[in-house]
C-alpha cells in the first residue's frame, strides 16, 4: 500500500511564509495634509480656543447734496468663534504571555506588542479621519427603520463590522426604542441596513428621529466638514441662521434635486462653486475633495471633451493623484479621500481650515515614571491579571475661520458605499 499525504500528515510541516499582508485601507488623505501643513495647525491649551472674526462693514456711508445732513456713523462689526478641543482615545490589551511568545522571529512574524502599538496608531488617525469627513457628533449614519435586530440606516459608508454602536434618540441621546450597547454584526450596502448583535427594544417604533452613534461617542467627536460646510446651522456658538448671521454660511450647492434624484457633476459644476467661494469669501478654491465614484464620473466627461485619459492625471503631496478642473484662478485639483462622504465635493482653501491640538498622538503615560501598560486591574478587590493595557490619546479639533471660503457640491451621482474593515 502506498505512503500517502493522509498518512504522512503527522511529519509534514506547514511552510508560514512572511511578512503579514496588510488588507486594510489606511488612506487618510485630509489628516495627512493637515499633518504636512503648518498653516492647518495651532497649538491650543485651555477647554477651548476663541477666535476674534470681522464680520461686519461700517454702514455709516451715503451721498448729501451741498450743505447736506452727514451719515450716521457706523462701525465694524466682530464676532467670537468658540472652538472646543476634542479628546480621542484608542486601546490595546496583551497577555503578558502573548508578548513573551511573539518577541523574537522564531515565535512568529511580528512582535504582537509592536504590531498593536502600530496598529493602534494607524487605527486612530483612520478614525479621526472618519470624524473629519462623517456626519459629526459621534454619529455612524441615521436610521430609516428596523426589523428585529435588522436597522435600514441612511448610509453605511462609516459602519463597520464589529463596530460597537448605540441606536439612541437623535435629539435627546435616549434609548427609548433603541438598543446600548450592541455591535454591528453583518453591513448590507445594497439596502443599506446593518445588523445588530442585540435588536432594538421596539423596532417598529425606529424611525429617522434615530441614529447609531459610535459608543459612547455621542455629541463628542469633532466637527466635521459636513457641519462646517452647510448652512442656516450653529457652528462654534455662531447661528448662521439668525439674520445678519449669513457671513458665517457655507456656500452649498446642489447638483441634483435630492440624494434619490442625484446628478452628475460636470466641470461646470466645479467651476460654479469656486465662482461661488470667490465672490463671497476672502479667498479662492485651492483644491476639490470628493469620492472614487464622483470623480470617475468627471474623467468621463473629459474623454468626450478634453480627451482626457489617466496618463494625464497628476501627482500631488504625499503619493495622491488627482485630475484638474477649470478654475477662475487657474486649474485645480481633484483629490479621492476614501472617507469624504458620498455624492459630495468639497471646495477647499486651506487658509479657512485650523487643526488645534493639545497634544500629538501618543499614549498616556504615568507622570512620574513615563510607563505607558498598565496592569489590569481585576473587579473592585484590587487584584491583578496577567493582562497588560495601554490607550492611546490625541487632544485635538477641526475648525474653520471662515467657513464662507469654503464650498460642497451635493446630491451628486456617485458609487454605493462598500463594506470595507
């Protein structure tokens, strides 16, 4: 009878072939620029930064005839813009067995102490980005419906599987019919819906006045583009909505009639909102930020016009590639950011953009000695496990100066979200 794989298998060996290959996206476009450039950072210290913006003319003016009654004087007008600081956090937990196991090449691949501090890194500027581009306020997308533990939300594009969420009243942070805590087990990007690992307490009482935050998180994520860009909302204790409030608008427009009827944005399109931006704004359109989908759909234009094809794409800062559009100013770029959100571009100037930090990222680290894993502290008796625990921190918020210099094309056909980790 004939040695066979089946009854060799106890001396054949299974060949680990290194290094471990990455599968996650960690583009973050708009934090690496916010990073590469020093007229996005300030450094802030205090429970919040104030800003001192002009916001108003003097009025006093007006033509008399010979011998006429003078104007009424005017004055400036200024405004404070209250920018609070943000607080991050990202965890790690190790066995202390596991990191003795994994600290030479003989154990395995990579060091899994080094792989989580790294990772934890990584991870946090991914989710900071989130928080620049997301709907803001913690919030993960808005809900439609649900039935049992399956929620039919507005977008998927920032729900991830494993996430832990809460389904809590909008307005009120209330559980009511909702569900915390729970994690998203299963995305469904075609209807779109997310599936819960614990259903909402009545489901057929979930309707839009809901929304799945990111545990914990309610109304203490940065503020985001989103909520910079629009307008007839309060964005650092300014309402834009009050009359004589317009200043501090974005300048909004829609490219389709709503996100069901959206439509395609053309360079005509681009060119209006950077018309827009410069004749309201103490600026001028330096780049566009948009998705995959939208600006596909640009390039397609292109090739019946311009003959556009992707050799004439061109490379910007830190390895992006993007294509130019027309401008008042002169041709401008047209950047992917993998998180910007759907049928949705974003006319930046970077002069109306602060990053205020308190800190870098880093972990937090005992005061006196610097150590930065922690014991893990076992029930209320004070005992110890085997277990060591870090969290890394990063003390920082997104603001505008003027948001009037800034744009948004909405409503715009675009690509399905993806379900990606």
């Amino acid at each position: 009878m004939p040695q066979t794989l089946t009854s060799a298998d106890a001396i054949l060996k299974d060949v680990y072939e290194g290094p471990v290959i990455e599968q996650l996206n960690y583009k973050t476009y708009m934090i690496d620029q916010i990073e590469r450039e020093t007229q996005f950072q300030m450094t802030a210290r205090g429970r919040k930064a104030i800003l001192a913006a002009h916001v108003g003319r003097n009025r006093g003016r007006g033509a008399r005839g010979d011998g006429g009654t003078l104007p009424v004087a005017g004055e400036q007008k200024w405004e404070d813009i209250q920018v609070p600081i943000n607080y991050f956090y990202q965890g790690i937990e190790l066995t202390d067995a596991s990191i003795e196991a994994t600290k030479s090449n003989d154990g395995a691949f990579v060091s899994l102490l080094d792989a989580e501090v790294k990772g934890a890194t990584q991870d946090m500027k991914k989710d900071v980005n989130r928080q620049v581009w997301g709907p803001g306020n913690g919030i993960l997308a808005t809900c439609v419906s649900a039935a049992s533990a399956v929620v039919t939300v507005d977008s998927v594009q920032y729900c991830k599987i494993g996430d832990p969420v809460a389904v809590l009243v909008t307005a009120t942070g209330a559980t009511t019919a909702g569900v915390t805590p729970t994690t998203i087990s299963a995305i469904n990007p075609a209807t779109p819906s997310i599936t819960l690992a614990a259903a909402p307490a009545t489901p057929a009482s979930i309707n839009g006045t809901y929304s799945v935050y990111l545990l914990g998180s309610r109304n203490l994520e940065m503020t985001s583009m989103q909520q910079i860009c629009s307008t007839s909302r309060t964005l650092f204790g300014v309402n834009s909505a009050t009359a004589g409030n317009e200043w501090w608008n974005s300048q909004v427009i829609n490219v389709g009639s709503s996100a069901a009827a959206p439509a395609i944005a053309g360079e005509t399109a681009f060119e209006l909102i950077a018309d827009r931006v410069g004749e309201t704004g103490q600026g001028e359109t330096e780049s566009y930020v948009t998705t995959r989908g939208i600006r596909r759909r640009l390039a397609d234009t292109f090739q019946s016009t311009k003959r556009f094809t992707n050799r004439e794409a061109v490379q910007i800062h830190g390895g992006y590639s993007a294509i130019m559009v027309a401008s008042g100013s002169g041709e401008r770029p047209v950047v992917v950011d993998d998180d910007c959100p759907k049928q949705n571009v974003f006319a930046l100037d970077k002069s109306a953009l602060r990053w205020y930090q308190q800190t870098t990222p880093g972990f937090l680290a005992d005061p006196k000695s610097g150590q930065i894993l922690h014991l893990k502290t076992t029930g209320s008796s004070g005992g110890r496990d085997a277990v060591w625990q870090g969290w890394m921190r990063w003390y920082a918020s997104l603001a505008s100066t003027a948001p009037n210099r800034l744009g948004r094309l909405q409503f715009c056909t675009d690509d399905a979200p993806s379900v990606i980790s």
